[in-house]
C-alpha cells in the first residue's frame, strides 16, 4: 500500500525489545519477588538436537508470560522441558529456586501444574473424575480425598463452568468442554506455575475471554505465575505480562506487550506484511486487492471499515481519503487500500492532499462515499464528492451497491442523496 502523505504516516515504528539475555517479566515499581523460574543460557530440544538454544527468562510469582512464534519454533518444546517431560540439554533451570533437575516428581508436582494439547482417553471417567486427578498430589498413597480436596474440586469447577457437568462422561464431552475440565484440574492442583500449552485450543470467543480473566484472577490474587503458548496473539497482547517471540531457534525478542506488540516485530516474527498487522486494534488483516485502485472511498471515523474489507475481500483494489492518519478508518486503509491519502491529525486537510485524492478519482471508474457528514476538519471532502459527481463519475453509498449494480459497460451512476 502506498501512503500518500508521509508526513502524516500513521505507522507504528519499531521499538527496541529487549534481547533474549535480557529477559525480566518484572515490574521495576518494587522489590521484584523471588522468581518461581529461572532460565539461563538454557537449550532445549528432543535427543542431543537443540531446538531452541540460549534462553534466558525470568518468571515472578503473579505473572503471566506468553510465548508466541510460528508453528515448530520451539514453544511446546521449550513447555515441556519447564515441566520436566524433557530434559535441559544444556544451560540452567530453577523452579522456585532449585534446580528443576534435581527435584523429586513429586515435589515438582507440589510446585507446578502443566497442560498440554494432549487429551487423556477418560473411559469410563466422569469429568468430575478427570478433575479430581489434579489433587494426587496432595492424596497420598491411597489416593483418597479429604474435605479440603474435595473444596479445591468443587471451588476449581465452578471458576472454570464445568461444575454442572461434573457427573457427564468425560469422553462424551465436547472439545471445548473438555478443555475447561482440564483447566479446572489443573487450576485444583494449587500450582505456583502453571504451564499451559495453547490453552484456548476448543474454546469459543465467550470460553476463550472467560478462562484468560480466570488465570488473570488467579495471578492476581493468588500469585500463580502462568507461561502458555499462545497462537491467538491478540489475545497474547491483551492478557499477558510480559511476551517472549521463539524463532529460529532461539528467543527473537521479549518484553512487554506495548514493547513487542508492533507491526514490524510481528511482520518479523510471522513473516507478515508490515502493514498487515494493527496495534492498535491488535488484529491482522487478509491484505490489500493487487492492481491500480477502481474505487474511490470517501470515508472517516469508521465509516469505511466494512466497505474496506468487502472490497478487499471480493478483489477490488482501492483507494481512500482523505483520512486522518489515526483515524479508525486511516489505520485501516494502510492495511487494505491500494493507495490511501493521508493527513496529519487535528489539522485543516492540506490542498495537496485533496489535488492528489482529486487525482486518484478521475482515474477510478466510480465513488463510495461511506462518510455520515463532513464535519469539523473534514468538511473538505465534501468537495470530493461534488467534483466526482462533476466529472460524471457513478457515486454509490456502500460497497454492496457499488458491487450489485456495476455492468460490464460499467457502473450504473446513482447519486448520493
């Protein structure tokens, strides 16, 4: 996408995350707690082949870290390895100060609870069942439950909304509902760290929301420090403390979200076009149609989101302005539009940018014009519409029009009223 103004670029300019060996999910507003896990230096991978190698991270207690990065990058591996299914292959671990190494399984068990992609069969299992396994190891030999497991259970069901699904069959049990069972086990297991291996895996929107507010609570309140894998990176931002990219075999960068969370660190880390990715709204975007634009859109203040994407989606190439460059709208033509005129906010619209936004329309065979008024700074856009409709260019009011009513000899003029 060619930004017209750049001047008035509404670009999200790379910042500095932090290296991997430089690694704190910590707050500098107090005396940071003894770290629940320590890695440095660390190298992990499955045999003698390092998938991921010189780690560094630093979990506290009441934190949640995120590990985000394409598929195979070593982000399960990496999970593994914290919850001793895999050995270090070299470098250093500790978990609440020891070495993850020496510790007993069942201590490690006292200390950390993890879940990964893998559903256990559960024949004959109700979910109630599958959730008080989380309490083994606190039951002793026998394996029997006290009143106070049985409080963990019940509390832990009710905050991940499978309590009234306790007697069901645990294999019979959607994915989604599955997934939250196992949440619930885990979570009854009181854990200092959870370890969580793309845990919105099965859940819908409201699951999703409801089960990162449940860890968030936890960490909050309880002090449960939380490390997931996350493929949803909008949820990534929104919900994590702190963020470590894996690529290529290693940790790309890592920090705070506001310090990850930028188009070129994620075009980088997914091979994503920069102007795909928005911050700001924290989503990706499908890409901009190919070709010289057709349409013209006249837009502001979100009025053009759903004909950008309509027209994206049905490959129509466009152009769009003038819009204020962090408009709602301005944001997004960056992303979807062939050619987007910009200008800087608050600020009267410049004449060069009208002359050029004049320009891109006599070159497009018609005009949309989503815009509800030219109030306020853009008031001269009006002027756009009426020198379209001099130049006997056809004017819709939505892309849906504009779509329906165009023939091949060319669309069918229709004013805007």
């Amino acid at each position: 996408m060619k930004r017209v103004d750049e001047r008035a670029r509404a670009g999200d300019a790379c910042g500095a995350p932090r290296a991997a060996g430089s690694g704190t999910a910590g707050s500098s507003a107090a005396a940071p707690a003894a770290p629940i896990l320590e890695a440095r230096g660390l190298a992990v991978g499955h045999g003698a082949r390092p998938l991921v190698q010189g780690i560094d991270l630093t979990v506290a207690p009441g934190q949640v870290v995120a590990l985000i990065g394409p598929n195979g990058s070593g982000k399960t591996t990496l999970l593994r390895t914290i919850a001793g299914q895999l050995a270090p292959l070299s470098g250093t671990l500790r978990i609440a100060g020891r070495d993850a190494a020496a510790l007993a399984a069942a201590t490690r068990a006292r200390i950390c609870a993890a879940l990964f992609t893998e559903r256990p069969r559960g024949d004959l299992l109700t979910c109630q069942d599958i959730v008080e396994a989380g309490r083994y190891p606190f039951t002793g030999r026998m394996g029997a439950l006290s009143d106070e497991d049985r409080a963990q259970v019940r509390a832990a069901m009710r905050a991940a909304g499978v309590w009234e699904l306790r007697d069901r069959d645990f294999a019979h049990m959607s994915d989604g509902q599955r997934q939250r069972a196992l949440i619930a086990r885990a979570l009854c297991q009181e854990p200092r760290l959870l370890i969580l291996d793309e845990p919105t895996s099965y859940l819908d929107i409201r699951a999703q929301l409801d089960m990162l507010q449940l860890l968030r609570r936890r960490a909050r309140e309880r002090g449960m420090a939380v490390i997931m894998s996350l493929h949803e990176i909008e949820l990534a931002q929104k919900a994590a403390d702190w963020v470590a990219c894996i690529r290529d075999g290693r940790v790309l960068c890592q920090g705070a979200p506001d310090e990850i969370f930028r188009a070129p660190t994620i075009a980088r880390l997914f091979d994503l076009d920069e102007r795909s990715y928005s911050p700001l709204f924290g989503s990706v975007e499908l890409g901009a149609a190919e070709g010289a634009p057709r349409v013209f859109v006249i837009a502001g203040a979100g009025t053009g989101a759903r004909t950008f994407r309509e027209l994206a989606r049905r490959g129509v190439p466009f152009a769009s302005g003038v819009l204020f460059a962090h408009d709602a709208d301005g944001i997004l033509a960056c992303a979807l539009a062939a050619c987007a005129v910009l200008a800087p906010d608050f600020e009267p619209i410049d004449p060069d940018a009208l002359a050029k936004a004049r320009a891109l329309i006599a070159g497009c065979e018609a005009v949309i014009c989503c815009a509800d008024g030219f109030p306020g700074a853009a008031a001269p856009n009006a002027g756009l519409l009426e020198h379209a409709r001099a130049q006997g260019i056809p004017v819709f009011d939505s892309a849906a029009a504009y779509l329906e009513r165009r023939a091949p000899s060319g669309p069918c003029a229709t004013p805007r009223s």
